[in-house]
C-alpha cells in the first residue's frame, strides 16, 4: 500500500500511556509516543484538551470514561479522531482521587484514508467555490438570453424593426457560445485532473487494502459497542482496470461505512471481485443490514440526500458515482428492506496494458487443426461457455461440465477425450483432486489447471494457466500437453 510521505506516521496499534495521580505522564507506548509526544494533551486542540484533561480527574476519582478527542496535525491538515479510554486503577489501599490512570486510545482513522478525505474536501471545496461563479455567471448569461428574447418578440411584431431583432439574434447566439465555453472550462478541468492520474489498477488489491483501512469500523467500534460484524472476502484476481487508486479506494470505503452503519445490530458485511463479462472486473459489497425501500433506492445518489439526519452527509453515494461514472464503471444495487443491500460496480478491463506477444502460440495456431477432444469444468457458467466456445473456434470438439462429480461421469469408462481443462476452485471437488481422480481412473489423460490463484503450483496436474488468459497461450499449453511434450516454457 502506498503511503504518503507528508502525512504524520499513525501507529495502527492501540496507545497506551499511565498518568500518575497527580497527572503526570508516567509511562507511553511507542504508539502513543508517536501520536501524542511527551506532553499528554499538548498536542489536542484547547476545548479537547480541557475534556481529556477533566476525563483525566473523573478516572483518578474512579469513573470510567470514554471518549473521542481530535487530535490537529501540524501541518494544518485534517483533525485525526482518537477514541481514547479512560480507566482507573483501583488499588484497594488507594482512595478514589488517588488512582492512577489508563488512558489506552485508537485513531479512528488510517492515514490512506485520511488521504482520501483530504482529496474529497479539497475537490468537494473546489467544486462548491467553482459552481458558485459558474451559478453566478450562468445567472448573467440566462437574463441576458431571456431578456433579449422578450426583446426580438416585442420587435417581430413590429415588422419593421428588421435591423434590431438581428442584433437581439447576435446577441442572443453570443450569449449561448459564452455558455458553451464556461461548460468546455469545466469540463477540460474535471479530464485533467482525471488523466493526471489513470494507471492500471488491480480492484482486488484495491479491495484488500480497503477491508484493511475500514477495520477499525468494521471490528473495533462496533466490537467496543457489542456488535458482531462478520466479515467474509472473497477478492479473487481480476485483470487490471484504468483507474485512480485514491479514488475507487474512496469509493469502496464509503460503500463500507454505509453498510456497516446499515446493521446497528450486527451482521454480515461481505467484499467480492470477480470478472464481468470478458471484458470488464465487478466488485461487491453486501451486507445483512436493514436495507432500503424502494423509494430510498431511487433517491440514493441525489447529492445531500440522507436517511442519516445529523450523522449523515448524503454526499458518500453522490460522489462515489461520480468516481465509478469517470472511471467509464456502473453502479448497481439491490436492495430489500430487513434484508440486506448490495452495490456492485463495473469496469472495464484497462486496455492500456501491452498483450504479452506469443510467438509460440502463434505457429501452432497456423499448424492444421488437429481437433483435440476436450473436456471444459467450471462451476462458473460464464467461463465454461466462453472457454468453450473459443475453444470450438479453433477447431476442437469440446464438451463440459459444472464440477468434478459430473467431469468424472462424462469421462465415463472409456477414452473419449484428449485433455482436461479444469478450474481450480470449485464447490464440490476441486481442479486438484479433480485431477487425481483422474489419474487414478485414467492414468495418461492430461490435465491442465486454469486457475486465478497467481502462486498455484503445477504439482498434481500437468500444466497451469493463470485466469484471465490469453486464448493463443491457453491454445499452445493445450496442444503441447496433450501431445505429451513436457511443457517447458510456462508463460505468466
Ligand atoms: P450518508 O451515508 O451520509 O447518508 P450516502 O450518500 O453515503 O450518504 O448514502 C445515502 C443514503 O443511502 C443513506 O442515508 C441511506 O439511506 C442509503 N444507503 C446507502 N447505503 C446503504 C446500505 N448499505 N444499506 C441501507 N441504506 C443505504
Ligand atoms: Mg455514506
């Protein structure tokens, strides 16, 4: 994960520091140290640190107390919020006001995104200061559009008037091309900052690195309130998309903020990428929460449009589409009152990233079809059909199954196929003891293993080929293994 060298250094640990009953700092973590310095509450804005100071004497007293404090950065930059925990220390030959004290706190907060935030504020501000000149000038323009128009009717009915109503016409068009070029200033600054910064992402890292960013809201906040979220991810590898990781990171964090704040009584929140199509990666997030009606659902994206009251901003879902829409992605929700909601974004594969040239596969491509007998198991219908039908293309006879159990069936008694072409991950049985049944009932049929797992092992199988790949090397590993040559160069 990319860390941005001007933000402060935020220990993930828990920070913990003694005060002695006199309010002395006694003894600090390093993650303390690294937060707050040597100087207990010196670093904490003065109302916060009159509350952290007052939270102080109510523990040396023997109350408990917890509370969030904002911690300013140096530089100027965003507060960090720090949960901290007050707890005393009662030791029984002590009187309450004598006890030591506590303090164990948690940033609420990581500094990627923090990063984010700061992104979105700053172009949130930039936004808010740009729409209101382009409201004010748009106003100017409109009254003159509308008021030169009232003029050229008034003119028409006097007939005569040719020469004036031609003028109002000038201007009237002068006007509209004004427009036209405030909207091409926008415009041209929105594709700017976008071009800036596109570069090929992987959504399943970027999915990873936000399930670890979002912890703290997912397990430790709600943890601390008594509430299980369980959490289940299956991020499997998908190609690269063109893309801002700031960006579609923010995205995935508000969409993870939103679903836990959808189950105040726990549940599950669960993260998925998978492939869309051939041409596009999908992430999902869904979680067990209370859901949305359908009138909700309908108002969702509309900028400052909340459910949440004061807790909210209504701004979370607006800018997210914004961010997937210049990402060429879709938005699509599903959505069931007590039930649960599910947001899945779309993008298109990236096709900035250089093919990678196979000479090899070339010329076997052009050597006579030899019509191979294949068999095709995946437990996914959209890979199956595809790998079939290109396949099928390139003149072999395929046939295919949805899992082990109905591999074997179709492999039958006798020797009816050249290759096995089989997934990895499956529900019933997966690709590897899908190929050492094969051996054992059809010892010499070569099994090839597609996979999406970037470290499989070609131990067990006869060959590996890593998901997405390329027809031509999947086509050149076919026909290599099912003639029975060691397969020598395995690509990627
Ligand atoms: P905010 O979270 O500040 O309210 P958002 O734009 O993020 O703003 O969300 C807008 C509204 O969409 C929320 O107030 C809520 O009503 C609804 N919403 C978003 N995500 C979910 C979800 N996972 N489950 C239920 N409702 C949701
Ligand atoms: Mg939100």
């Amino acid at each position: 994960m990319e860390t941005d060298p001007s933000l402060p250094f935020i220990a993930p640990e828990m920070l913990s520091v003694l005060i002695s009953p006199s309010g002395r700092q006694l003894d600090a973590n390093e993650a303390w140290l690294s937060v707050f310095g040597n100087d207990l509450w010196g670093r904490l804005p003065p109302e916060d640190a009159r509350f952290a100071q007052e939270h102080t004497t109510e523990a040396i007293r023997g109350g408990q107390v917890l509370h969030q404090v904002y911690l300013v950065p140096s530089r100027g930059d965003e507060p960090i919020p720090v949960l901290l925990h007050f707890h005393p220390i009662r030791e029984p030959d002590l009187e309450p006001g004598r006890f030591p004290v506590m303090v164990t706190g948690e940033v609420m907060r990581e500094p990627v995104s923090w990063a984010a935030e700061q992104t979105r504020r700053r172009r949130m501000e930039m936004l808010g200061r740009m729409s209101m000149g382009i409201a004010h000038d748009f106003n100017n323009l409109l009254t003159a559009v509308v008021g030169h128009a009232e003029l050229l009717r008034s003119d028409l009915v006097h007939l005569q008037a040719a020469a004036d109503a031609h003028g109002h016409l000038r201007a009237l068009e002068q006007a509209a091309r004004d427009g036209a070029s405030l909207v091409r200033k926008i415009q041209g600054y929105i594709r700017d900052e976008k071009k800036e910064r596109a570069e090929p992402v992987l959504l399943h890292e970027i999915a990873e690195e936000v399930l670890t960013l979002t912890r703290p809201y997912w397990y430790n906040e709600p943890r601390r309130q008594g509430i299980a979220i369980r959490v289940e991810s299956e991020l499997r590898p998908v190609p690269p998309i063109m893309g801002t990781p700031t960006e579609l990171r923010e995205v995935l964090v508000n969409l993870v903020l939103n679903a836990v704040q959808a189950m105040p009584a726990g549940g599950t929140l669960s993260l998925r990428t998978a492939r869309s199509g051939t041409s596009a990666a999908a992430v999902q997030i869904a979680d067990t929460g209370v859901g949305m009606t359908e009138s909700v659902r309908r108002r969702i994206f509309e900028p400052l449009f909340t459910t949440k009251g004061q807790a909210g901003t209504g701004m979370g879902l607006t800018m997210s589409q914004g961010i997937v829409q210049e990402h060429n992605g879709r938005i699509e929700v599903e959505s069931a009152p007590g039930r649960g909601t599910l947001f899945r974004l779309v993008f298109p594969f990236s096709h900035d990233t250089p093919k990678p040239a196979s000479k090899v596969a070339r010329v076997l491509e052009d050597a006579p079809a030899d019509g191979l007998r294949i068999l095709v198991v995946d437990d996914e219908m959209m890979v199956r059909t595809v790998t079939t039908k290109l396949l099928r293309l390139r003149g072999h006879t395929v046939e295919s199954a949805d899992g082990g159990p109905a591999a074997l069936e179709v492999l039958g008694d006798d020797d009816a196929f050249d290759i096995v072409i089989t997934d990895l991950s499956m529900p019933d049985m997966s690709g590897r003891e899908l190929a050492a049944a094969i051996r054992l009932r059809h010892p010499g049929l070569p099994v090839l293993l597609l996979t999406g797992d970037t470290d499989a092992e070609s131990a067990d199988v006869d060959a590996v080929v890593k998901k997405p790949f390329e027809l031509d090397d999947l086509v050149a590993v076919v026909r290599r293994v099912a003639s029975g040559a060691p397969e020598a160069d395995r690509r990627r």
